[in-house]
C-alpha cells in the first residue's frame, strides 16, 4: 500500500509538471510569437484605447448602433461573468422576458411589421455572442439609417460587406458581428 | 432542419467514421507496447515511481495503484484551490473556494466529470486551472483509457494473471497520445482566436462607453485537453459557448470531433487488441446507431420554435434559439448536445436547460444509457463491454448454453461484476437524486416538470461522470455540492473495479474454440442484441422519471401551459 502511495504520489508530481506547468507555458510560448494578436484575446483598439474585442459581443443600447442578442451575463454582456438564462422552454418568465424583447423592438423599429427575428429576442449561450443573424441586422437598418442620417441601402450594404457567410460555404450559420459593424457605421458616420 | 444542417450532421458522422481506424490503429499500437519512441522519456519517470515497466500487476494491484493516484490527484486540486489565494498567478485575486465546492470540484476533475458548480473566471485562478484542473484533465482521461486497456487484454489473453502495469499504461497514453495532440489542438484554437496568456483580465470602454471586463487567460491550452479527454469542464462559465473557448466554425467541428475521437477509436483498438477487428466494428456500430437515432431527434427537437414565444411575435423560421450561439445555430448545437451526453464530456455549446423538451430529453437519455454511445475515452468502452458481458449471458439463457464472448466462458462471477456495474447508475441517480429532491428541493430554479428534469439531470450527469447540466440547478448548495460529490465518486470507482475484476477473471481464463452453438458476436444479430439489451436495462429503469419530467413537459409546452 504504501509502494502504491508513494508511486501515486511521483506520478502526480511528474504529471503536474509536464501537462501543468510544461505544456502550457509550451503553449503560450508559441501563441505569443505566432499569434499575438489572438493570443491576448483579438482586442480592438480605438485611439490608442481598447473598445472590445473582436470575439466578445457587448451591448448596445443607442438607436443609432445595431443592438446584439440580449444577454444573461452578469447584468448584460459582463465578459467576466459569461452563462446563459438557463430558463426552461416552458417557463413563464422566458415567454415574459421575449414579449417584452419584441415590444421593445416593435417600438424601436416601428416601420417593420413581421414577426421579430428569433436571435435578437433570445439570450444567447455564453451572454457574449459577438453576432447577430444577417435578418436580424436586416431587422434593425431602419432605424439605424435613420438616427445617422444615412441612406438605408448604405446601411444595407454595410451589412452585407459585414456578413460572413457558413466556413467553406457548410459549416456554422451565416451571421453578422455586431461590434465590427458598428464600428463601420462609426467610421462611415460618427455619432455626434 | 435545413438542408444544410442534416449535411453538416452527416459531414460529422463521416469524420468520426473515417477516424476511427486512424485513432484505433495508434492506440493499439501503443498499448501493445510497439511504439517506443519516446521511451527516452519514459524511462526516468518510472525509475522516479520505482516502478519496473517490464513487471505486470494483478487486476487488484492495478485497481489498487489507480485508486491511490486518483486519491492523491484529488487531495491535490483541493489543496490547490483552497490556497490559491495565496499562490502566484493569481491577476484576477479571486479568493479561497469554499470548502464544499472545493471537494466537489477536486472529485469532479479527478472522476472526469468536471461537473462545475463554479464559474470558472470568477472562482479560479490561473495556476488552480493549469496545474490542478488541466492536469486532471490528462491523468483522469488517460485513468479512464487505461481501465479500457486493462479490460481488452482480460479478454485478449489467456490463462494469465496480470492485466498491465498501472504506471506505465497512465505514462504512455499522457506521452505518447494526449500531451502530443492537445499542444497541437491548443495551437489550432489560438490561431482560431481563442486566448492563451497570464494578462490580468482587460478593461475596455464601449462604443457606447460602458465598462467592459474582458477575462483572459491561458484558454486554449485547456480547451485542448478538456475536449480530446472527455473531461468538459470549461474556463469559463458558459464553456465552448463562450466566445473565448470556441471562436468559428471550424473550431467548433474539430473540438466536436475530439469529443468522440478517442471513444470512438478504442472500439477499433479493441477490435486490433483481441485479433479480430470485426468485433470492434460490431461495437461501433451499436453505438453509432444510437448515436444516429438521438441526434435526429435532437436536431428535430430544436429545429421547432418554441410555441410560447412564437405566439408572442417571435419569428419561427430557425427554431429554438434561447441559449444558443448565432455562429452554430441549432444543427451544430444538436450534435454537440448528443455527442457531449454520449461521450461522458459534458462540455456545451449551447445551454441544456433552455433546450426544447425533447431536445433537452435526448442528452438525459445518453446520459442515463450509462454514457455506452462511444462514452468517455475508456469508460465508454467499458461500459459497453458490460452491456455486452450481460447481452451474451441473455442470450445463452435463451438457448441454454453457457455463454461465451471472446473464446471466454462467461460465468456467474463475470455477470454477477457486470450486474454491479450496471446498478451504479440507477442507485446513483434515482437514489442519491431522491435524498437531495428530499433534503433540499429549494436548490430546483424551474417550476413545474421542468424541475424534476433539472434534479434527474443533474444526479445523471453526476453518476455518469458527464459534467454538463440543466445549469439552472443550484449546484452549490453545500448539501447538492456533498452528495453529488459522492455520486461522482460512485459512478467513477463503483464501475471501475468491478470492470478490473473482470478484466482479471477473463484473463485468467483458458480461450475455447468457437463451435456450431456460438452466438457470433459480429454480426447484425448481435448489434441488434446489444443495443435491445442497452435500452431495456440500461434506459427502461428511467421510464416514470422521464414522463414525469420533459415528457410532460412537452406534452403542456405544446398545448398551451407554462410554469
């Protein structure tokens, strides 16, 4: 028995410092030459300032910016503190949460009639989804051409140059990301 | 369900077929001791361990070296967590993890569940994640493999009184299979934009001018492992959802593959190991049928729009978004969700608890199969070489033969073992579930039949070494945190010693020859067997728990009622 513990107990030692300790220091050795752009996270800079990153969605608000899917992280899009509602399909608080999503849209959106797209009125998986479905951003240029004084096709356009379509052309969903979009609609027409 | 998505869940299931062989063949190879590359490296470790590689254990010292590896690899992570506060790489400054949790997830990790009643960037610190919970990650893994291991030469060998050696079958898998492909998987996902540093989380200021605190770390090299081992427990909360974890597309598929690849190999390992490849393929395909009949129905499960919501002016177009990513979208959110609950990962990339009843129902059922459709790397496949031990003895109490699998007589004692390893999960599961349904049922956050599946899901996936969750559940409570704990420890070591002691029972063994009366055990005949056996005795103890829970629950969704 006590061979066995003693054995355990080097075995564990040695494996800490080879995957524990080796292999991840290994790992970030090679990111940081390789990729140090991905390596820190794919953070955007503006002005010499970080706005976002590129992966991590966050909320906007503003008539004139895109809105992303509504978030249960923290108290919204809090990137330390990712999850998603975990509400049930057949709880009331969910059907109550999402009609109170569409009406606001509605009201946001006032010259779209149809059904409001399912992304932008659900909480995503992580609270951090960076995108949006191209209808959902479809759902929103209205309202965005409008507050920046911009012409709808334009912000049509915008959309669709922002669109990245399924990996060779089969995996994932086609989706639009919502930070990289509004940073083109600020760079085309800043908000004053 | 699109085109394109039945095509992406066929493109899925010919990867993992095309694989198979590849993974299969390198396993046996180095199992049987022929790769030895690496043995410049081996060496030194074993002569730390005083261990003599060459020299074999019994199937009790083998159970014996694994159990007090697992104890120590626990008292480690728990040591780890409760002093991180006071141990470097710490940038975040994240506190001492309660005692409760801290057993909890030092078990979890230890058991591969990674059942997390945490979240991850706000509980743990970067060394607790790398050299307690990653490191986890490898032994627990190569832990599972190796009782796999130990299993196939039982049935490979004749008349002989050794099984391996426990040391040096944990050494080669880490060495020789799992570091290699994690680093390269780990450089994969940082070129595909998932972080690996030791910044202090990031503050940035919004477009809109809000605070935004971006948590960092050293995510992919985690990620790698966690995927390839079955372990499932993410960095972060929201794991392979989260953007960090699991960025495109591409990365998606590929951890998607790693989540089978290895279960799925060893069915072909076994099949090289025991000199006939045919019987491996006839596991396979058990397994990969379930497998084909549940993603079906997940996929067509989330496909629908939830009713409640659609009524309410929500498009119905693509189907139940509600704790899904837009990047996946529902066909790669239905795969994962069958392939994470049939291998025992139990990493997501969607949330469970949102999902569709029936949808929501599949993972449960795989889980409650006892985690057999290609399972977790070696659990998996022992588990189903139990079901198959008892489909053989059903099947000569039909023709009243002694049964035989193998050239092995299997007797009383082999199915009596594997009767044991069958009843872990129901008395994990229904009995453990009902003392916390009893002692604390304020720790269920759905109302109605939705909070009977959260319960069942989470004893489930506790007994089964799974680690994902209706994460509504309030784990944490220290009651749930205690017992699910023991479900952990239950489920992992109540099965694996019975399986050892078979593996040294039918090792002992003399091989006979097959005659006229021998059931083949490649056949159609057989698969069909088996799979009737998994599902009777592995999935009909469940029936009235499942009515009660997301039965029901679709039943009323769909007709109207919410809770």
């Amino acid at each position: 028995m006590i061979s066995h513990l003693r054995s355990a107990l080097v075995l564990t030692l040695v494996m800490t410092a080879l995957t524990g300790i080796a292999y991840p220091f290994a790992v970030t050795g090679i990111a940081e030459l390789a990729f140090p752009r991905q390596a820190h996270g794919s953070l955007i800079e503006r002005d010499g300032k970080v706005v976002g990153s590129a992966l991590i969605g966050q909320a906007f608000s503003g008539p004139g910016y895109f809105h992303g899917r509504p978030s249960a992280a923290g108290q919204g899009y809090d990137a330390a503190n990712s999850g998603g509602s975990n509400l049930a399909p057949s709880a009331r608080a969910l059907a109550e949460a999402v009609r109170a999503r569409i009406a606001a849209e509605r009201a946001a959106n006032p010259g779209e009639r149809g059904p409001v797209p399912a992304d932008l009125v659900t909480a995503s998986a992580s609270g951090l989804d960076p995108h949006l479905s191209p209808a959902a951003a479809a759902w929103q240029a209205a309202r965005v051409a409008l507050a920046r004084g911009l012409a709808v096709e334009e912000v049509r356009a915008l959309i669709a140059a922002r669109t990245e379509g399924r990996t060779f052309g089969l995996l994932g969903e086609p989706r639009v990301n919502v930070l990289a979009l509004n940073l083109a609609l600020d760079e085309r027409r800043p908000m004053r | 369900m699109d085109a394109n998505g039945i095509l992406q869940i066929l493109l899925y299931l010919a990867v993992i077929v095309a694989l198979t062989p590849l993974a299969g063949g390198y396993m046996a190879r180095l199992f049987e001791g022929r790769l030895t590359f690496l043995a410049w490296a081996e060496r030194p470790i074993y002569r730390l361990c005083g261990t003599a590689p060459e020299r074999e254990q019994h199937w009790s010292a083998y159970a014996f070296s694994l159990l007090a590896f697992n104890l120590v690899g626990t008292l480690a992570v728990y040591g780890l967590e409760r002093l991180q506060v006071w141990l470097p790489l710490n940038p975040a400054g994240v506190g001492a993890v309660s005692p409760t949790i801290a057993f909890n997830t030092a078990v979890s990790f230890a058991t591969n569940t990674n059942w997390q009643a945490y979240g991850g960037e706000t509980a743990m610190s970067y060394l607790t994640q790398m050299a307690g919970l990653a490191v986890q990650n490898f032994v627990s893994a190569a832990t599972g493999i190796a009782v796999a291991v130990a299993l196939i030469r039982g049935f490979a060998r004749h008349s002989a009184q050794t099984v391996g050696n426990f040391t040096v079958d944990l050494t080669r898998c880490v060495l020789y299979l799992l570091l290699p492909v994690a680093f390269l998987t780990a450089l994969f996902l940082v070129w595909q934009g998932a972080p690996q540093n030791f910044d202090a989380y990031v503050p940035a200021s919004t477009l809109e001018g809000v605070h935004q605190l971006i948590a960092q770390g050293p995510v992919a090299s985690q990620e790698a492992i966690k995927q390839l081992g079955s372990n499932g427990g993410g960095f972060f909360n929201a794991n392979s959802a989260h953007p960090f974890e699991n960025p495109t597309p591409l990365t998606n598929l590929v951890e998607m593959t790693f989540l089978l690849l290895l279960a799925a190999g060893l069915t072909d390992t076994f099949g090289r190991m025991v000199g006939d490849r045919r019987q491996g393929w006839a596991i396979f395909a058990a397994m990969g049928l379930m497998f084909v009949v549940c993603v079906s129905l997940a996929a067509w499960a989330e496909s629908q729009a939830n009713p409640a919501l659609t009524v309410a002016g929500m498009d119905s177009l693509v189907g139940n978004m509600e704790g899904k990513e837009v990047r996946f979208g529902i066909a790669n959110s239905a795969i994962w969700a069958t392939a994470t609950t049939a291998a025992s990962n139990g990493s997501v990339n969607a949330m469970h608890d949102s999902f569709m009843p029936l949808g929501g129902l599949v993972p449960l059922v795989d889980i409650l199969l006892g985690e057999v459709i290609f399972g977790g790397v070696g659990a998996g496949l022992y588990g189903m070489l139990v079901f198959v031990v008892l489909a053989v003895f059903i099947a000569g109490l039909m023709v009243g033969r002694t049964p035989e699998y193998l050239g092995k007589k299997i007797e009383a004692r082999e199915v009596k073992l594997a009767v044991l390893a069958i009843l872990v999960t129901p008395l994990g599961v229904l009995g453990l579930g009902a003392i916390s349904l009893l002692a604390g049922p304020e720790a269920i956050a759905a109302p109605g039949p939705h909070g009977l599946s959260e319960l069942l899901y989470a004893y489930a996936s506790a007994t089964g070494n799974n680690g994902s969750a209706f994460a509504g559940f309030g784990a944490a409570t220290p009651l749930n945190a205690i017992l699910q704990g023991v479900a952990m420890v239950f489920g992992r070591f109540a099965v694996i010693v019975p399986v050892l002691a078979i593996a040294g029972s039918a090792a002992a063994k003399k091989t006979v020859p097959p005659s006229a009366g021998t059931l083949p055990t490649h056949g159609r005949l057989f698969v069909t067997l088996l799979i009737a056996v998994t599902v009777v005795v592995g999935g009909l103890t469940f029936f009235p728990a499942l009515a009660l829970g997301p039965v029901v629950e679709h039943l009323a969704l769909f007709s109207g009622t919410l809770f």
